[in-house]
C-alpha cells in the first residue's frame, strides 16, 4: 500500500535545506516540483518560504488541497488535521456505510474521495468507482466481502486494546454514556454470538425466515409513516408511500418464500459478488504493481480465496453458507466482547472526574 503523509512543516521536516543554508527556498522548490510534479508545491515550502513569497504564517488551506497525489497513483493521504484551516464544503457528504477502520469517527464522501476522520487526522483515499453512481461496480472492486470481513475483525480486535482517553476534555464527553448500558449490550451480543456459532443452521432458518422478513416490514412501515411525521412536500411523501407500499409487499412475499429457495437466492449472490470480485481484482493485479495501489499482495489474495470460495459454493453450498454464518457469530462475539470492555473502562475513567468533582 502506498501511503503518504502529509504535514503543515513541509514533507523534510527531520532535514530542511531551506533553513540550513543549502538553496534559496524558490529554487529548492522549482527544482523539486520538476522531478516530483505530484507533489503540491506548498507542502514543500518552510515558513519561510511562505513569508518570502507574501503568503505569511496564516496561510488558508483546505482538505480538497492535499488530495492532489492520489491522482498520481498514491494510495492514501493522512493529513493533519491542525494543517486544515478551513471547513469542509458542501461537497463533503456523511456516508452511513463503510468498510470499518482502526480509528474512525466519522467518513464523508466527496464523488471518489472517501475520508476516514479520526481523532487527530484526516485519511483520505480514492475508491475507483463512486458507489453514488455506479454502487454494483463499488460493492464488486471498493468492497469485496473478504474485505469486508477481514476489516470488521481487525477494527474490532483494534478497538478492545484502546489503552484510554488522553484529553480531559473527551474524558468529561464521555460521562454522557452510561457504562452498564454498555455492558448489557456486549453480555447480549455475547450470548447471540454464541448461539450463532453453536446452531449456525438453525439461525440461518430463523434469518431468512424471520429476521429478514421482519426487517423488510420495519423499513416498510418507516416509509409509510416518515410523510406522516415530517413536512416533506407532497411529491416526496408520494414517493415514500409508493417506496413504503412496494416493499411492504416484498415483506410480506418473503414471509412465504419457501427456505430453498432463500439458499438459491443467498448463494447466487455470494457467488456472483465473489466471482466478480475475484475476476476484478486479479485482473488488476496481472497489470502490475502500478494498478493496484491499495495493496498488491493483499488484493491478490483477497480476489484468490473469492474465487476459491465462489467454486466452493457450486461444490459445498452448505458447507459455505455454515462458514459465512459461524463468522458472523465470531464478530458478534468479539463485538459484543468490545462493548464489555469499553464500558468497563469507561467505568474506569469517569471514576477520577467524579472524584476531582466531589472534592471541589
């Protein structure tokens, strides 16, 4: 994966030619930007440098600024969030679904830039398809299920070895959560991990015929009684009756789908996903390095062990589909094992505010 990191102080930080003499700021910069074009320029000026050219100190810039390398094959771009002065457009949307990350508060979405903000930078990269006008091409080659999987685990396991809050600030934030909540929530997704992993059969039955159904019916009703709720203009609440109505009846049509074919229609969806996704992202990686800047060696397993499981499907579909289910057990669990321990240590780290605010 390449990756660059972007700073306010210039990307030679530890060894400034600028500051010791070794070229005049202007020409250090002309000569660099003519051999590494992808560079901004202003990411390799001093403050000095700035001065000189009548910039100043306080030099305004945006997100949308440091973006230009990932035009130029770099993977990802991790900016500062103090080198940001200035807010976000319009342009930036929240994006409600997301592969998960070590870190991540908050993702905005700007066409093919997507933004991971954490607490002290701002992680940029470019998907390859804007899943706002090609979603099928996005979920194929931007999020294939193994990532998916793999992403969610490591996000979850990262997040149970967080060692605490560092700023009082968050530590006061934070009092608004009430720490049992937390742990009865993990102790309940303990138990349903567990009794996933132990009857994944007999859950797969109970999804498809219950719980997806169920849900269909939930977003339904949302949609019909949403017009009802808000001032939307009449065209809108005409199109979430319509939307409400249609899938109201898809609900109440899966209720009495019958279980086999559920299983056809999960596994041609598996195995279209992954052999799709397989086919994509081996096809990149027979081009070279140069094509797959997120990862190679990643990618080239990734779309392997897609293929590999896609034939497994037409050769063990209840073999896959048992598999697929015990893994969302385990993530069950180890979510459930997270919120335990995040609320344990929230208990933790409010105990020396109330102290400090019991002795004042």
């Amino acid at each position: 994966m390449v990756r660059a990191t972007l700073t306010g102080k210039g990307l030679f930080a530890s060894f400034n030619p600028l500051r010791s003499g070794y070229l005049h700021p202007s020409a250090f910069c002309n000569r660099f930007t003519t051999f590494f074009p992808c560079v901004p320029r202003y990411l390799l000026e001093s403050d000095a440098g700035r001065e000189e050219n009548g910039q100043g100190a306080g030099v305004m810039t945006r997100l949308d600024d440091f973006l230009e390398p990932l035009d130029r094959g770099i993977w990802e771009v991790a900016v500062p969030k103090e080198t940001v002065t200035e807010p976000l457009d319009t342009g930036w949307k929240k994006s409600p679904i997301n592969v998960p990350s070590p870190g991540t508060i908050a993702c905005l979405r700007k066409g093919r830039f997507h933004v991971h903000e954490t607490e002290d930078e701002w992680r940029v990269h470019l998907d390859r398809y804007d899943p706002a006008v090609h979603p099928l091409l996005h979920l194929i080659d931007d999020a294939p299920l193994l990532l998916m999987i793999s992403d969610t685990f490591m996000t979850l396991v990262a997040d149970t070895k967080r060692t605490g809050i560092r700023r009082t600030a968050d530590l006061l934030k934070t009092q608004r959560f009430i720490w049992h909540e937390q742990v009865l929530a993990g102790l309940l997704l303990c138990l349903v991990g567990i009794f996933i992993i132990s009857n994944p059969f007999s859950f797969f039955r109970s999804l498809v015929e219950q719980i997806i159904p169920l849900t269909i019916i939930c977003l339904a009703l949302f949609l019909l009684v949403r017009p009802l709720r808000t001032r939307l203009p009449e065209r809108y609440q005409a199109i979430d009756i319509s939307r409400g109505m249609g899938i109201l009846g898809a609900g109440i049509f899966a209720f009495f789908l019958p279980l086999a074919l559920w299983i056809l229609l999960i596994l041609g969806i598996l195995a279209a996903w992954m052999i799709a996704s397989a086919a994509m992202l081996l096809f990149r990686v027979a081009k070279g390095r140069h094509a797959v800047p997120e990862g190679f060696y990643s990618r080239m397993v990734t779309g392997i062990v897609s293929l590999v499981l896609a034939v497994l499907l037409f050769v063990s579909p209840a073999g896959v589909i048992g598999l697929l289910v015990w893994v969302l057990g385990d993530i069950t669990l180890l979510l459930g094992i997270t919120l335990c321990i995040n609320g344990l240590r929230l208990r933790r780290w409010m105990n020396p505010v109330t102290a400090g605010e019991a002795g004042r």
